[in-house]
C-alpha cells in the first residue's frame, strides 16, 4: 500500500507518533493510500524549517532568481501533468476531463502568474512638503510576512492550494501547509517537484492531518506562524480566527456560499441553461462559487426547468479515465450523508422533485462509491434550511420572479456573499444589477471565468480580504513606509 509522508525540509519524514489515516478514492471505496498523521512534533518540524529558510538563502535571494524557480515549479508542474491528473483523480474521483481542463493547468500557472506580478508591481511614493523647504520622501517596501500557514479544502485540492501558495512564495514567504484529510496526493507530490526545481530546503513544507486536536489546530495555534490563510468553511474560518486572535496574526479567508443565479426575461436562454448546467453541477456540485439558487423571470420558468432537467439528465456518471464521463461522486460516504440529508429535507418541507434526489445506481465496482443523484426541485419556500444553508453538492432550487427588485432582493438575502451569476443581453440592466448584489465576485452572462489578476473573495460570511493580482499582495507581503527628510 502507497504511503504519504510529510514532506519537512525538503525531505518526506513519517509522523513520530506512528498514525496513519487512510486515503480513499470516493468513486468505488477504495483505499489508495495510508497517509501520516501530523501532530504537534510535525507541525514544530515544518514551522522551524519555514523559519529557518526566511533567515537562509530564500530570505536573502533576488527576486529575479525567486521568480525564475517559481517558474521552473510551474514547468515542473506539466512536465509530471498525468502524474498529477492521475493523483488528483483518484484522491476525488472527479472526471479527468474536468481536471485535466482545470485543476492541474490551474496548479501550475498559478506558480508563473503570481511570479511575474511580483516582478512587475510597483509601490507608492510621495514627495511631502516640510516647514524647512526641503521636502521629505515617502517611500514603500514591501516584504515578506514571513512563515505563512496555508490550510486548504478538497474540492480542487491543487488549485487552491497553489492559489495561495503561488503568491506567498513569490513575495518570498515560507509555507507550512496543511491540505484536506480527503486529499493529500498532490500536495505530498509537490514536494517531489519543489525539490527538482531548486526550491531551498524548508521554502515549502506539508504536513498532514486533520483539522481539530490535529495538525490543522496545531498549525494555527503555533506562534512561529506568521499569517494564515484559509479556505474551506465558514464555520472552521470561526475556529482558525480564535486561533489567529493569539499573537495577532493576520488572516486571510475565502469561505462557504450560497450562490444565486438570476436569469432575466431578456436572458439568452440557450447560454444560461448552459451556464447553469456548469454553475450547479459542475465537480458534482463541490464548487464554492457553484449556484444552489436559481431566480428564473416568470415568462421563462417553465421553459428554464425543463430545459435544465434534460441536461441534469444526460450528465454521466463513472470512472475518472472512461472518455465522455462528465459528473464525478462527491468527495466521501460522510459528506453524502449531508447532501441527501438535504435531499430528505426538501421534500419535508414540500418540495417539487423535477429530476434526481437520491443515489444512482451504478455499477458495481463503483457500488461503494459516494455518487447522488443530480437534483432540481422548485416550490421550495425561502425560509427553508434548502435555501438558507450551503448543500456544496450537485443540486439546485429553481424559483420564479417577477421584478427586478425582486430578484435582487432575492438574491441578496443570505448570510454569505460569493458569488452570483446574471444572465441578461441587456447591457444597461447588467450595469444596473451588478452592483446592487452583495457578493464578492458577480458575473454577467458567464460562470467561472478567471483572470488571475482581479480580486478573488467574498464579502459578508464568504471571507475576509482578497486573494489574485495585487490584492493578494495585502496579505503575503507587510508594507513598511521609509521617509527620508531631504
Ligand atoms: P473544511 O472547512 O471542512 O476544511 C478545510 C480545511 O480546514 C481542511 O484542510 C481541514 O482539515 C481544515 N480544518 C478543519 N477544521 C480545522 C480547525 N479547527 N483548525 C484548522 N484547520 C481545520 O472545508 P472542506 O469541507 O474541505 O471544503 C468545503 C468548504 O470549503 C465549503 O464550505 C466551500 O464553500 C468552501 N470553499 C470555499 C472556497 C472559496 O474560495 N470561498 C473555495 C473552495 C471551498
Ligand atoms: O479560481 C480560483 O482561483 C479559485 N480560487 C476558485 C475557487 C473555487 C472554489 O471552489
């Protein structure tokens, strides 16, 4: 059986503690790996590494050289692609033509975007009046935070965690990360990479756990951690903020949603079936900016539904490899069960069933796996825990509107504010709407679509700060102000 070791100071080491957890491939029930649990003696490893690197040679080296192995990374990244496709699979089950498209090419260039913004930012400068007459000169530097700690979810295990990795190195930080339980392949598989391309000892650092009472608490809790920055839940951002509040570490968090899409009367109805198809059920619905609230204008809903059913119907299920498999299962037995309690509970609370609502059947060498079914409902009232709480799987509530007042309202009323989703080809509306939606990320007329250098985040209970461009910069680098008295 494959092992998976914390990867400290450019080595992969086992847990002092002996601990093993197992790593299973959600889409038949298999365990794949046994992985090393890190506890507090890990986390001490990794973080005095991290340390240690920041006073060595990666704290002193050049930005031009810095940036030049964070590209090496990225090329190291593709030149292993099917290693990494393969690891990333089997660790979610996800469809490989999903991963292939997304995860790993999104892995490796968030390495080289990251790098050649750095290279290329500038700072503030100004000159200031002074009662003598000669001026004084303003000036910004900005430098490394220093030892980040970087705790990242399951749903695009690479992605997100080069997401954050990709900045912090290139401003000259050291990482201590802490991937999902559910996924640890790529991340371990990194190490391998970091190592080829030149990366010094400790620069990046895995160690592997869980969250509570283990390395992910730990991580948080130590005070050689000097910012850390999270995505996953809501309610474990709650948990890792107390954490941070110790020695005043900064944070930054990109968390839970519960995402509206609203497709407007004067909408182009073949791109927003098509964009919602993508939007709810999308990496069997495991995507944080994914839609979970479909407002449909009246004149259109009944054609939307049905439209939207028979492409909910013709997704396919299976395993990773087989070409044409579009829809993977969820991550594990455990988050089925939340999902189809979810299922149960929108039919107690009076919902219409337009397509799914349970487990498929499939066959039977993937029998053991975590597969439902995709699901519509509507007729749902919007006080329903269906409506008001994230489900993060492959299901959706459809609901008609009549104004746009309405749909706004709608829209808005949540707790959380990702992302939303318009669809109209009324240019003066989109302007209109758009900012009227409390989310972090709106778009019009698309779903997902990313430039790297605009600023990722939600607002209300979906994050603090912004991560992409030179947002992220506010968190992976400090900014110290040198004013010279001329
Ligand atoms: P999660 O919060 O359960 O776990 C995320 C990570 O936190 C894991 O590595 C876990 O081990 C760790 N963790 C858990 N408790 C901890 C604690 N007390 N201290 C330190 N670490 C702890 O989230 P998940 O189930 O892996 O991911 C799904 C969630 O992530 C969804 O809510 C989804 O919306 C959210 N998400 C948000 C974004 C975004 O960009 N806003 C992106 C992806 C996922
Ligand atoms: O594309 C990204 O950079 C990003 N952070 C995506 C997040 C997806 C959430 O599941």
């Amino acid at each position: 059986m494959k092992e998976i070791r914390h990867f400290i100071n450019g080595e992969y080491v086992a847990s002092s503690t002996g601990r093993v957890f197992n790593d299973v491939n959600p889409a038949n029930g298999e365990v794949i790996a046994r992985v090393h649990e890190g506890g507090q003696a890990e986390i001490d490893q990794a973080v005095a590494a991290a340390r240690a690197a920041m006073a060595g040679e990666w704290g002193k080296m050049p930005v031009a050289r810095r940036t030049e192995l964070l590209h090496k990374v990225a090329d190291g990244i593709n030149a292993r692609f099917d290693e990494f496709l393969e690891a990333e699979c089997l660790d979610t089950g996800k469809p490989k033509s999903l991963a292939s498209h997304i995860d790993i090419p999104r892995g490796a260039a968030n390495f080289k975007v990251f790098a050649d913004l750095v290279k290329n930012v500038p700072t503030e400068s100004f000159h200031m009046d002074t009662p003598d007459g000669a001026g004084a000169l303003n000036y910004a530097v900005r430098k490394p935070r220093g030892v980040i700690g970087v705790i990242s979810p399951w749903n695009l295990p690479l992605l997100l965690m080069t997401w954050k990795v990709g900045p912090a190195l290139a401003c000259g930080n050291a990482v201590v990360v802490k991937p999902s339980e559910e996924t640890p392949h790529t991340a371990a598989l990194l190490g391998e990479v970091m190592n080829e391309a030149g990366i010094p000892k400790g620069v990046y650092n895995v160690v592997h756990g869980f969250g509570p009472d283990s390395a992910g608490e730990f991580l948080t809790r130590h005070p050689g951690v000097d910012g850390i920055t999270f995505t996953g839940e809501t309610r474990t951002g709650t948990a890792i903020m107390k954490a941070a509040a110790e020695g005043i570490r900064n944070v930054s968090f990109e968390l839970g949603g519960k995402n509206a899409a609203i497709v407007f009367e004067d909408a182009d109805l073949d791109k927003a079936v098509e964009g919602t198809m993508r939007s709810a059920f999308a990496n069997c619905g495991q995507v944080c900016l994914g839609t979970e609230r479909v407002y449909v204008h009246r004149s259109l809903f009944d054609e939307f539904v049905a439209r939207l059913k028979a492409g909910a119907e013709e997704l396919r299920m299976g395993w990773w490899e087989d070409a044409g498999n579009n829809f993977g299962p969820l991550i594990s037995e455990e988050h089925r069960a939340k999902v189809l309690s979810y299922y149960e509970r929108a039919v107690a609370d009076g919902a219409t069933v337009v397509t799914g609502g349970g487990v498929p059947d499939m066959p039977a060498e993937l029998g053991r796996g975590a597969w439902v079914q995709p699901t519509i409902w509507t007729g749902l009232s919007e006080d329903s825990a269906v409506i008001r709480e994230e489900i993060f799987g492959p299901c959706c509530h459809i609901a008609p509107f009549d104004t746009e007042e309405e749909a706004v309202r709608l829209a808005n009323d949540t707790p959380y504010g990702l992302a939303c989703a318009i669809w109209t080809e009324n240019l003066t509306r989109a302007h209109r709407v758009a900012p009227q939606i409390d989310v972090g990320l709106c778009w019009v007329n698309s779903w997902f679509l990313r430039d790297l250098r605009t600023p990722f985040g939600g607002s209300k209970q979906s994050g603090i700060g912004r991560e992409g461009g030179v947002h992220g910069l506010e968190f992976y680098a400090e900014l110290s102000n040198v004013c010279i008295k001329l």
